[in-house]
C-alpha cells in the first residue's frame, strides 16, 4: 500500500492541489481491481514488487523509502525499459496502463471513488451545472 | 400494395419491435390513427437518475460499461478479426468475441428510446445529393454505392413533421447547403458559446460556409417541457431538464397517450412467426422470466436498429425462405455502414471554455459534395463539450506529458483551451460489409448473435483523410497554435449512426424493402430504423430516420 501510495503520487503529485492519493485515486483503484480490472490484480502485485526491487537495486531502500525525485527519475527509466531488477512483468507498457488507471481515477466523475467533491475539475475548470 | 386484414383475429393490429428513434414515430403514428400497437422493447425504461453521470460508462466514453444497454453480459456478438484494426474483446477461434461496450461491436443502445435516450439531438437533413450519390458520382469498383429510389421532396414533408412535433431548433437562414426552408424551425438556435464564436470566425476568414448546428433540444419550452439548462453533460447522457427530445419523452408517450399503445419493456423479440403458406403472422418473443409467447398481429413493423433488424430477419427463417425472411437476393445485412469521423484538435492561446452546454453549434456544409476528386463528403462542427476523462483520453496531444507535475499542469493550464472539430463521412458501401449471423454464439436468450464481416469501402478513408486536413485548416483558422490528430484507418464501421443494412431499391434483386420500406416479399411487414437507408448521408442519421419511418407509417395507415 505504501509502494502504490508513492506510486500513485508520483504520476499525479502534489502542488497547490492535492495528488492522486488524497484525491481519491486509491480509492478509485481499489475499487477497480475488485470489479472491472480484477484480472489486472496480479499485474499490479507483480508490478509494484517489481517497483521495489528496482529502487533497492538502486537506491537501498523501497520505493516509498526513497526521495520524490529519485522516484521521477526511476519511472522515467521504467518508461524507456531500462531496469536493473529481475522483473515478473514487463515494466514499461504495464506503467503505462498504470498511469492511464490513475489519470482515469483522478479526472473522471466522483461517483467512481476518485477525483474527491470534484477537486481535480475545480483545478482544470471544468464547471458542472444541472 | 394493399396491407390484407387476416380473417383470423389477431392480437393487435400492429406490433413494432424496437422504441428507438424509428421504432417510436411509428409506433405513434399507427396508434393515433387508430391501430392498435404493440410496441416491444428489448431494454429498460431507463430514468435519468438510472442513466447516471458516470464518466467512464456512458455511450459516449465506455471505457468499461456505458448507461444505456445493451446489458454488459448475455448479449455478445462476433466480429471477423479483419473488421477492426487491434484486437478487440476475446479470441473465439479465427473470431473475436465481443461484449456491447467494447470497440467493434457497432453499438448504438437498448432502452426506451435507443441511442436517442442519450444522444447530442443534432438533426439533419440530408442534402438533395446524398439521395442520388450513384448518378452525381457513378460506382467505385467494389462498391453497392447506388442511387435511393426516392428524393429529398419525397421526404420534405416528413423532415418538416419531425422538425415541428418531435422539436428542433435551429436556424433556418443559415441552412444555405439545402434548398431553401418553407417553413423554420419551431425554436431558436441554441446560445452561441464563446468557442463556437471563435470557430464561426475561423470559418468566416476561411470564406466557408457556417450555420448554425440544428438539434433536437428545446432551446426554449416547447410541447409542455422546458428548455435547455445548458448543461455540461449532454452527449451520451440524459438530460436533467428533460429538454432533449428522443422518443422516450416524445413519440413513445404519444402512441401511449393515444390509448390504442401498449408498450412491453424487456421482452426480446426472437423471430417471426410466419404461416404455414410463410405469410408474417406476427412474432415471437422471450421476455425477462424466460417466457417464450407468440403474438399475433396484421402488420409487424421492425425498427430494432440495422445490426438487429437483419439478425432477426436471418433468425426468422421458413421453408419459403430458409435464408432468411427477405434474404431471396442475398441482401439482407449487407452495406453496413455508419460514419467515419475525422477530425482535429488543437491547442488555443486564450481559454475557449465557458461552460456553456450543449456545445456543438457552428458546422460547415463547405465539403459535403463538390471536392474535386473525392466521392461526397461530409460536415465538420465543432464538438459538445468534453469531459475531463475524455479530454485525457481522445485529445490530449500526443506529445504532452503524460504523468508527473509536468502532466497535471499541462492539464490543469489546457483543459479549457483544447477544442476539437469534426464530422461525419458519407461512407462508401461495401457489399463485404455484412451482418450476419452466427449459430455457433448465442445470448442470453438462446438466439443466435449477430455476426459482423467485411469493413467500409476504401473511398471511405480516403474522404475522411480528405476531411481530417480541411479540419486542421479550419482550427488553424480559428487561432489554433498546435494542431493534432490522424485520419482514421480502414475497418468495419456502423456503430450509433448503423444503417444500410437492408437497402430500399426498386429490384427485389439488389434490395431488401420497396420504396415504402416494406419488405419485397411480404405485404404486411415494414422496416422503420435505419437499416433501409441506401446511404448514410454526411450527417448523423437520425432525423432522416424519423422522417422516413413516419413516412413509412402514413403509408401504411393509407392503404389499410
Ligand atoms: C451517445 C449517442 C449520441 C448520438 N448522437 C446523435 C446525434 O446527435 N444525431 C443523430 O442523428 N444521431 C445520434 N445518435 C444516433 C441515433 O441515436 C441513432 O441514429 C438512432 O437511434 C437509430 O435509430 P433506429 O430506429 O435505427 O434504431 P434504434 O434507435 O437503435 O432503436 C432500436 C431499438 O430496438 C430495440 N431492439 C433491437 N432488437 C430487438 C429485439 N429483437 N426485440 C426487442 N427490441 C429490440 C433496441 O433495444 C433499441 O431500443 C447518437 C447515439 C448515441 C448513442
Ligand atoms: S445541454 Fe441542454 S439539452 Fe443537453 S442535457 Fe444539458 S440541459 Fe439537456
């Protein structure tokens, strides 16, 4: 929980609005993996493992346990496929459905357990009315 | 042709099978004049509340369900691997297997209403042409492309019905792509959003014509129901005002209020019941509990949308006809067709967004026909307004960043100054383009599915390649600082706009139904939907479907 917490916030962090966590996107994620993407449970256990290993590899220390921006940096290597890790999965396309979850969590409605009292369309400008 | 009564009693006059846009206005025509209707629903009486706002199932983006049917499971149909460019669904041996949501499904909806429950409304003639594409432009090799047996003044006064009972509003002043208007719309355009300004000045600098997008929404109260809110959900949701005119809120309750209606929801026509001499006798259904019942009726009117209409007529063979109820020449589900969209999008300096819904309101009729060496053409608008999630998904640019501070940035800085324009492209049937069925997959009620082949005729591409740069050109226009997108590739298509797939022609040999929709070899059974279209049009299908389906009925009502 910790690893994708960090995960999390670090494709959607925190500025002046909130990142992908307290914004719900956990929520909307684990919602998601018990319904519509409960075939994508072990990708995501295998993956985030994955995420660890590599940061211990590089860093000595977990995914969670290192700095935000040793984080960037590790996932734009996951991007290109550059690991260091034995990996159970492959890294880069995976990240990138990842990624597409979080998006999906944070920007779309908040019935669907992300994007908490509407802050990411507060943040963009997207005004709902009726 | 003459509609015989049977001697024997039937249980109603008329069964109508689908409530959708064609389903609804003969249903509604029939009653009030008098018949007694069945109307039959395979989907929901869906509210508003039911629909929902979920951005993420909802039949504009249905990334993992939609709102407005079919159900998710129980209602697969097949596709031929070659129909689609990616991979989509499951493998079934050589086959894909598909759920409704799922790409390649060629989905419009099932409820109380259909597509029109959640549709944009927009509502368009087609143009004088488009009734004639063969003799303005002959045949492309490969190609069923061929005249319609009837014109644009055997429908006038049916568009002009639709126009004025069902409820559209728009500006007739501005339809200078069409003969002119002997009457207006009963409503005012819809406000002009700031975005639609800028893009009508885009146009204005470009020298092509604009106009002001007609649609099927009350932009002001009309036939006791309010006008637009304005909202910023419209496209592929219901409406909270219930100022958006489908059949769920306009011809169903009419036929109902007639008194002469009865309509059964979530029953599943499975074929029909034929004579023993193969005369249609009416048709049998399955409803929720699994009841199986045969109901009779002097005329059966199928207006289940083009994929449906051809599955059941495949489904209802006799031994007069054992390919299929209609299917002597073959033809039955052959054209699928539906409409291409190209288009752009691009990034502007200033912040186009102002909230005001529904959206789309200035299209160009520049490039429906007349484009050198290109067969028809089509309209470009500018778009509805976009969800968030959509924006992320369809036009977010494709070298923008994607994750980190720098993606909820580009976002949070963009959102509001990405716009896109786009249209339909009058396809170019292809006899390959198929509905067929498939004994092999059944639903959830034991009949055999649907099962899709074939892809558009490759003139299709090329106009909507043609399309996607006059739609670069005009966001350019418009200011755009960056420009995106690419021209859709080649696979089969049908989808919201279906139509085609049991052509109206004069020959019973290259044709489905007679120039009144009814089928040439029975003289009691009557397509309304849009499956009779011989071709699509550059613009989206329905009002043509209602005006050809009341049309239709009014015959019928004529000679009995
Ligand atoms: C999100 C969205 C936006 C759209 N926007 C526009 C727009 O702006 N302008 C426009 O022109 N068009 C638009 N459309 C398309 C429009 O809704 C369709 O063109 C129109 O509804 C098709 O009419 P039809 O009569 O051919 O079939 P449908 O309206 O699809 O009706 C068919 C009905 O038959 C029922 N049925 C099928 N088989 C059976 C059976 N065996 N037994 C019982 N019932 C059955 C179905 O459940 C369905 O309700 C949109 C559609 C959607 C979904
Ligand atoms: S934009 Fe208008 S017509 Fe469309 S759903 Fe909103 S209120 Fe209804």
């Amino acid at each position: 929980m910790k690893c994708l917490r960090a995960l999390l916030d670090t494709i959607i962090p925190e500025d002046d609005f909130p990142g992908a966590w307290e914004a719900g996107v956990g929520d909307y994620l684990g919602r998601q993996l018990a319904s519509d993407l409960a075939k994508l449970l072990p990708a995501y256990q295998a993956w985030l493992a994955g995420l660890d290993d590599e940061a211990r590899v590089l860093h000595g220390a977990d995914f969670a346990g290192i700095s935000p921006r040793q984080r960037t940096a590790l996932l734009m290597r996951i991007e290109q496929g550059a690991v260091e890790a034995a990996w159970q999965i492959e890294p880069a396309p995976f990240f990138r459905d990842i990624v597409e979850h979080c998006a999906e969590g944070f920007y779309s409605d908040p019935g669907n357990g992300g994007n908490r009292a509407g802050i990411a369309w507060r943040m963009i400008g997207f005004e709902v009315s009726g | 042709m003459k509609v015989t009564v049977s001697t024997r009693h039937s249980d109603y006059d008329a069964i109508v099978i689908g409530s959708g846009a064609g389903g609804g206005v003969a249903a509604a025509v029939l009653a009030e004049a008098g018949k007694s209707v069945l109307l039959l629903e395979r989907g929901r009486d869906l509210s508003f509340e039911t629909v929902g706002r979920d951005h993420l199932r909802n039949q504009r983006m249905a990334v993992y369900g939609h709102n407005a049917g079919p159900d998710i499971d129980g209602n697969p149909r097949t596709l031929e691997a070659g129909s689609f460019p990616i991979p989509v669904g499951e493998a079934l041996g050589d086959l894909r297997l598909l759920r409704p949501h799922e790409p390649g499904y060629q989905n419009n909806a099932a409820c109380v209403g259909s597509g029109t429950r959640v549709y944009a409304g927009q509502a368009w003639r087609f143009m004088p042409q488009d009734f004639r594409m063969a003799s303005e432009y002959g045949v492309p090799e490969g190609s069923s492309l061929a005249d319609w047996p009837i014109g644009y003044e055997d429908l006038l006064p049916w568009y002009e019905k639709v126009e004025w009972e069902i409820g559209i509003c728009g500006d007739h002043r501005t339809m200078t792509h069409l003969p002119a208007y002997d009457k207006p719309y009963p409503m005012p355009a819809l406000p002009l959003p700031h975005k639609s300004g800028i893009h009508k000045r885009g146009l204005e600098q470009l020298g092509w014509q604009w106009l002001r997008v007609p649609r099927l929404i009350n932009s002001v109260p009309y036939n006791d129901r309010p006008g637009c809110i304005n909202c910023q959900q419209c496209v592929g949701f219901a409406c909270p005002a219930d100022a958006k005119n489908g059949s769920h809120n306009t011809t169903v309750p009419r036929a109902l209020r007639s008194g002469n209606c009865t309509l059964r929801t979530e029953v599943m026509a499975e074929r029909l019941a034929c004579s023993a001499g193969g005369r249609v006798t009416g048709v049998t259904i399955i409803d929720a509990n699994g009841q199986r019942q045969t109901l009779t009726a002097d005329v059966v009117v199928l207006s289940c949308g083009a994929v449906e209409t051809a599955r059941l007529l495949l489904n209802s063979a006799t031994p007069q006809e054992p390919t299929g109820i209609g299917n002597g020449g073959d033809q039955v589900g052959r054209n699928l067709q539906g409409h291409y969209y190209p288009g752009a999008a691009g990034l502007f300096p200033d912040v186009m967004f102002d909230g005001v819904g529904p959206g789309c309101s200035i299209a160009t009729c520049q490039f429906n026909h007349g484009n050198d060496d290109i067969i028809g053409g089509g309209f470009l608008g500018d778009e509805d307004i976009v969800t968030p999630v959509t924006m992320w998904k369809r036009f977010y640019p494709p070298d923008a960043p994607r994750w980190g501070i720098e993606a909820k940035r580009f976002m949070r800085d963009n959102y509001r100054r990405i716009n896109d324009v786009t249209g339909p492209v009058q396809e170019i049937p292809s006899p390959a383009a198929r509905v067929n069925v498939n004994p092999q997959v059944k639903d959830k009620y034991g009949i055999p599915v649907a099962h899709l082949s074939g892809a558009t005729h490759p003139e299709t591409v090329r106009t909507a390649r043609f399309m996607h740069e006059r739609a670069k050109e005009w966001l350019r226009a418009s200011g755009a600082i960056k420009v995106w997108g690419q021209p859709p590739p080649r696979y089969l298509s049908g989808g919201q706009h279906q139509a085609g797939s049991c052509r109206m022609g004069e020959d019973p040999a290259i044709s489905v139904v007679d120039p009144f929709c009814r089928v040439h070899s029975h003289d009691n059974l009557f397509l309304a939907d849009g499956s009779p279209h011989v071709t699509n049009g550059g613009f989206n299908p329905v009002e043509t479907i209602m005006a050809l389906a009341w049309r239709t009925a009014d015959n019928i009502v004529a000679k009995w």
